[in-house]
C-alpha cells in the first residue's frame, strides 16, 4: 500500500517531486508508525465490515480500528466480537491477495486479545494488533502481557496502540505520576507499541465539556495542557519518544456558525473556490486547522471517525517542497559540526544543531507521505484526492 495511491499516476507524477513509499502490513515498525496518517474507526457491529474496508482501501485509508469499546453498547459486545470474527473471514477470503489497510481491534478487557486472536484463526493474518483503552501503569500492564502471549501463540507481530484517555492523566495532582507510570509500561514493552494515542472526547468528558466545531482541541485549556505534558514525557525526539497521534475531530457538517471561516481564500485558485466553499460547509476548516495545530505541537496522524476526515489529514501530512530542501540542508554530512545556513528559499534561518531532530522528522514523513512539487500545495492534493 501507499498514501495517495488511490490517484491515477501521471497525476501523481504531477503532484510530487517525492512519491510516498510502498509499505506493508510487515514493514519496519518505523515506517508503520509514521504512516498511520488518519486512522479510521468504525464499530465492531457494522454488518457489512468487510465492504466497508474494502471500500476504504480504495479511497486512500491506510489504517483502520475496529471497535469494541465506547462506539458499541454494553450490550452488544458478544455480538460484536462474533460479527468481527465473521468479517475478517470474509475478507481473508475476498481478499487473498489484495493489500488491506493496518487493521487494529480496540477491546476492553485484556482477557479480549488473546481470545479474539484465537477465533480469528487463519484470518489473523490481516491483524496489525490492538488499541488498548484508558491506558496507566496499573492497567495497561495486563493488556500488553496479553498481547504478548496472543502474539507467540498466533506466531503473528502484533502491536500495541495505548490510547492515553484517564482522567488520572487529567487532573493536575496525579499527572505527573500518572505520565512516568505510562513512560514505564510503554518503555518495557517499546518493541510491541507502534503509537500513543490521545483521547480527548474522554478528556472533555471528565468536566462535561465538548469543543465547537469552530474550535480546535488547543482551544479548550485543559485539553491542551495535557497534550503538551504528554508530548513532553513522551514524544521527545532524543530516542526515548514515541509517536503520539492526534485527537479525534468529532463533526462532520456545521449546522450553525458563531465565527467566521477559518479557511482563507488566498491558498485557492478561483477555480477552486468551490472546494474552499465545500470545505467550509463541510466544517472542514476547523479541522484543517487542528490538523495543523497537531504538528505544531508533535502530533502525528489522526483518529478519524468520519471517512469525509481522511484526505485532509493526508494532504496536510505531505512534506513541501521547501520543507524538504531545508531538511535535507540541515542533515547535509559536512555539517555535522554544526552552524546556520540561509534556506534554499532565502525565507529563514536553518540552525543545524536545533533544527536537526525535525529534519529528521521531516524526512521521516517525506518517505511515507511524499513531497510535493515546487508549486503544488495541500489544495491540489485535496481536489486531486477528491476527483480520484
């Protein structure tokens, strides 16, 4: 699989100066982890599951959750878990061949993973791993010892997605503890978690609060202060990090608008006015905007709920052209002693020395997302997305 390779490819010849990488569910967990891009859930009790993946290849996805957790009712999990059993028999035998996006299972229970990993039996092979719910110490242990066991009885690499949603995490008195309790769990399993994930409807939830579609994550203070608290213990780019996705994007059409559009007109041509009008109807431009929020503050990929959310996130992860000049003269060998050089562009400083690490991210996410020609922006790659 590939991002974008849902577009034909004298279009993509025009789009990038880079293309994206091949990459497979076997890859190096290096490049898994960069490529999750927007990862799509969709609950377990879907009953034409294996369609919906199938479609969703097709239209770009390239990593998909199915859900047992918070999307399906107490209830309905026993059914759940045999629908999810029964689709992915479904699609190891429609799809032998066929490259599927990364699947994941987010259970509830530890107790979960190694018994699903047994019914799924030889369709176990379509299985990336699983996304683990409100993740601490206390609790997180037995849900990576779990999938330990299911992935030496299934002789299959699985991964681990903790998703960080506690309010143990939240509140001020127990976060910092709760944070290095995390860091231990993760680190003693480092080689099985491909990602942290963040999980702020549950953030939000803790003091009732639900953010606007006209306003970002970033907005809401608290949500945001934990975002930088765990960014800081556990993304750091000194080796020790891992990487962290951003939060879900709740809403998929704006019913009323208190403020204006945040999308402004400048980036599009007046032929492409009418996909900025879209977009904005849509309620896409808060979320082009949390998805450049997220990068601003280390964030990498997103939890989609909708499949309208996918292309954004993908088109804004794409490196630009300028970017990659920069990254690529900040890593140049002879400069491995350090000092600044004015960038291709004549626009700005390059520091060797602190701007190493995000040239390394930079060309991290060039392998995978690609870099764009000199004169294409995130506006062609949505309408060339949009138009297949």
């Amino acid at each position: 699989m590939r991002h974008f390779g849902q577009i034909a490819p004298e279009v993509r010849e025009r789009l990038f100066f880079q293309e994206p990488c091949h990459f497979t569910a076997d890859s190096s967990p290096r490049v898994l982890a960069a490529a999750l891009g927007a990862t799509l859930y969709s609950p377990a009790t879907r009953q034409k599951l294996a369609d919906d993946v199938v479609k969703q290849t097709g239209q770009g996805v390239v990593s998909m959750v199915v859900c047992l957790e918070d999307s399906i009712g107490d209830a309905d999990v026993a059914e759940a878990e045999e629908n999810l059993v029964r689709q992915f028999g479904i699609l190891a035998e429609r799809c032998p061949e066929t490259e599927l996006p990364l699947l994941f299972i987010r259970v509830r229970a530890p107790e979960q993973i190694p018994d699903l990993v047994r019914r799924l039996g030889a369709s176990v092979r379509l299985l990336s791993g699983f996304v683990l719910p409100k993740f601490t110490e206390e609790r997180g242990i037995p849900f990576l010892e779990a999938l330990t066991e299911a992935e030496g009885a299934s002789e299959r690499r699985l991964f681990a997605m903790p998703v960080l949603e506690s309010p143990e995490l939240l509140y001020r008195e127990s976060r910092v503890e709760t944070l290095a309790g995390i860091f231990r769990a993760v680190d003693k399993y480092r080689d099985r978690v491909l990602a942290l994930r963040l999980g702020v409807t549950d953030f939000c939830s803790v003091y009732g609060l639900r953010r606007a579609p006209d306003m970002t994550a970033y907005d809401v203070q608290i949500v945001a202060s934990v975002i930088a608290d765990v960014v800081n213990v556990l993304g750091r780019a000194d080796g020790t990090g891992f990487t962290v996705t951003g939060p879900v994007w709740e809403y998929f059409r704006v019913q009323e608008r208190m403020f204006k559009p945040q999308l402004r007109s400048s980036p599009f041509s007046p032929e492409a006015q009418g996909l900025r009008a879209a977009l904005i109807e849509h309620d896409m431009d808060g979320l082009l905007r949390e998805i450049s929020l997220d990068r601003a503050n280390g964030l990498q990929g997103k939890t989609c709920i909708h499949p309208s959310h996918v292309l954004p996130v993908h088109a804004l992860s794409v490196v630009s052209h300028e970017e990659f000049s920069d990254a690529q003269d900040i890593l140049r060998p002879e400069l491995g002693g350090g000092g600044v050089l004015r960038s291709a562009y004549t626009n700005k400083m390059n520091e060797v020395k602190p701007h190493r690490a995000w040239a390394e991210r930079t060309l991290q996410r060039a392998e995978v997302f690609g870099v764009t020609n000199e004169d294409i922006g995130f506006v062609e790659l949505l309408a060339a997305g949009i138009s297949g």
